[in-house]
C-alpha cells in the first residue's frame, strides 16, 4: 500500500491524492481478505469441493458482470481492437 500511496505523488504534472490511493489499497486488501476467509470456510466447515467453488465464484461472477459488459458492448468491443495488435 505504501507504493500504491506515494507512487505518483511526487510526479511532474501529478495532483497525486494519495489518501485516496491508500483508501483503494486498503479496500482492496480487506476485499481479498473476506473472500480468501469465505472460500477457506466453504472448503473446510461447509465441506465444499476446491474446484466446485471455484467453478461457483466463476459462474456467479459471469451472472453479475454479464449485464454491466452488455451494456457497454461498444466500448469493450472497442478496446479489444485497440489492444490486438498490442501482442507479440
């Protein structure tokens, strides 16, 4: 969190907003750490299978993020044109 947070704030040219950095970094280390304690807990006390909760959280994450890349066909359409020829 300390790089996320003062990464770009010195930078020429940069309003760096470093609280703001830290806030994402620390929201994003308390995310991975809730589902990192749900998937030990589906595992060992519920007795879950690895691979059937992992091929849960991916069809569960299909059903949610469908809807939103469906309305912005065009610009996830878009991005992928401008990144193919990125590729070695």
């Amino acid at each position: 969190m300390f790089v996320i947070g003062t990464a770009h704030g010195d930078a020429p040219g940069r309003s760096g907003n470093r609280m703001g950095s830290v806030r994402y970094g620390v929201a994003t280390g308390i995310t991975i750490a809730c589902y990192t304690l749900w998937d030990a807990n589906a595992v060992t006390t519920l007795g879950v299978p690895p691979l059937v909760q992992l091929g849960g959280a991916v069809v569960v994450e299909a059903a949610v993020l469908t809807p939103f890349a469906l309305a912005r066909r065009a610009e996830i359409g878009g991005c992928g044109r401008r990144t193919a020829g990125t590729r070695p």
